[in-house]
C-alpha cells in the first residue's frame, strides 16, 4: 500500500478510464482513491477521469467522490458528426497517390458514423482495390465494392432510407410523419422533426436538398439549422442523447 501511495499520488497526471467501474466497489477502495485525488488535486496535478455517463448519474460511489468528480470541466464525447468525418477523411486521403472524389467523401462519411478507425480501414481497403486495378480517381462505385465486406461483417450493409427514420422518430415521440413533413410549430413535432432531420445527416449521405424534400420541400438551411440545433442539445442534455441513441439502434 506504500508503494501504490508513492507511485500514484506522485504523478504529474493521472488518467483512469472507465471510472464507473469503481461503483459498488469496497469503501476501502473508494476511500483510498478519493484520498489520492485530494493529494494530487491540491498540489494542482493534472485528473483526467472518462466514463460512459456523466458525474451526476454515477452510482454506487460516496457523494463525495460524485462531487469532486463534478469540480473539474465535464466534456460529453459523442463519434464524429458527418462533418468532422469528412475533415478526417480528407486529411487521411490528401497525402495517398489516389484522388477521392468529393462525393465520395460523402459517401463514405454517410457509410461509418461510430468511430475513426472505421474510417480508416474502409481507405485501406479502397486503396488495396485501386492498387489491385490500377485506378487513381476513386469514385463511389469503387469506394462501395471496396467497402462491401466490411459493411457485412459489421452488419452495416443497409442503405438506411429517410422515410426509416421519420417512422422511428416518429414512433419514439408520438409524432405522424405527416404532421413531421407539415409546418405546423408545436414543440413536440418541432422536436420529432428537427431530431430525425439531424439523424437523416448523421446517418444517410443524402444531399441537404434531398433530406429537405423528404421533409415536406423544406429549404437545405432548415435542416442545416435543426442538425445544429440537435448537436448542440445534446452536448447540454443528456436524457436527449440517451433518446437519440436508442433511436439509433432501433433504426439499424
């Protein structure tokens, strides 16, 4: 126990991850920990603690653990949104001796929304086959024979349709997809709305015009105004994230 005292409350920077496994552990255990963050935090050492929800819905840990953890600032890490993986996907394709068509950015942005290094196998699979072909302008059609095994053996094959994700939308809030479509302002179909124009982007490579005219012919800056709307509720709101992702699953 010395030892682990000397080690840890010594350090510059302590990161622990998946602190929630700490829950339900032995006071003893909680104990020593939170005597350890109290040394590293007033000698102004660096914490850094992740965790699959945020402080306020941990349980199972000492309200007081809870409460140190809620001192620092608490960052909510969502995947990429379809921008930040096209901006992955140029940084990642612009130094390769093959030129990806923008669309094709698109496309395969539209294809991987869960994390980086899915990204980065579909390019590695794209460039075996354009090396095996010898063809330099990547276009969606080798992007989609690149990418197809891979799709199947993650079970992400299917092209998710618009009117898919109204009907779930539409499902979760108790909103028509008729009454999505329409203009009517009340704050519940607002929602339902702006929620399933935000997943149409997330989740499909439709162009901005195209998910608009799935929505009743609305404008491509609605939808550009109800995706940012949505991302920056769920950096503030919890419960909507969680409804979000359970959308999410029921819609692939």
């Amino acid at each position: 126990m010395e030892k682990f005292k000397k080690t840890y409350r010594s350090l510059d920077l302590l990161l622990i991850d998946d602190i929630q496994s700490l829950s339900g552990k032995k006071v003893a255990t909680q104990e020593e920990f939170f005597n350890t963050f109290n040394v590293l935090h007033s000698n102004q050492k660096q914490i850094v603690l992740t965790s699959d929800r945020s402080p306020k819905h941990l349980e199972g840990l000492e309200e007081r653990l809870v409460t140190r953890f809620s001192w620092g600032l608490t960052q909510n890490i969502t995947p990429p949104d379809f921008e930040t993986r096209i901006a992955i996907l140029q940084s990642k394709t612009e130094h390769l001796d093959y030129h990806f068509q923008s669309d094709t950015l698109e496309y395969l942005a539209g294809q991987f929304d869960s994390n980086v290094r899915e990204l980065e196998g579909a390019i590695n699979d794209i460039t075996l086959i354009a090396r095996v072909k010898k063809i330099k302008d990547i276009t969606i059609d080798i992007a989609a024979e690149a990418i197809r095994a891979r799709k199947q053996d993650v079970n992400q094959m299917l092209v998710i349709p618009i009117d898919k994700i109204q009907n779930e939308v539409g499902n979760f809030y108790g909103v028509s997809v008729k009454e999505m479509k329409g203009s009517r302002r009340l704050q519940n179909i607002v929602l339902a709305r702006q929620v399933a124009m935000y997943l149409s982007r997330e989740l499909t490579d439709n162009s901005l015009p195209k998910i608009g005219k799935e929505f009743g012919g609305k404008d491509h800056t609605t939808v550009i105004h109800a995706h940012a709307k949505i991302k920056s509720l769920i950096d503030e709101d919890d419960n909507l994230r969680l409804e979000i992702e359970s959308i999410k699953k029921k819609i692939k």
